[in-house]
C-alpha cells in the first residue's frame, strides 16, 4: 500500500498512511417516514481532507462507498 501510494504522488509512512485511511469513515443517517413503517436510510461518507480524498481515488475506494 504504501508503494502504491508513493507511485500516485503520496510519500507518507505506514503509520501516516493507515491512520489517513482510518478517517474515511461512513456514516448512516436515518429519516422517519410518517408515524409508521421503517425509516428511511441514507449511507454517506464523512468529509475528507485532501489526502484522504487522493487516497480514496487512488485506491479505488468508490467502488464500495456509498454515493451521495
């Protein structure tokens, strides 16, 4: 991974790299619906910062991602 990431332009240490990657995080935000019935869930992912977006694109990380 952290080749990876030095050929896509990010020299970062294992340490930098993985805690990078423990930022991208996801998160579930529930609406009601009426009084009834079972609310509706919408998966998003937090906001980034700029490594972590190049990281995300880099790894392909929007192929599991939820999509706003």
């Amino acid at each position: 991974m952290r080749r990876h990431a030095h050929h896509g332009g990010l020299d970062l240490s294992v340490r930098e790299l993985l805690t990078s990657l423990a930022g991208i995080q996801e998160t579930v935000l529930l609406y009601p619906i009426g009084n009834t019935g079972r609310p509706r869930a919408q998966r998003i992912l937090t906001d980034t910062d700029p490594t972590q977006k190049r990281l995300h694109d880099l790894f392909g990380l929007a192929t599991n991602a939820p999509r706003r």
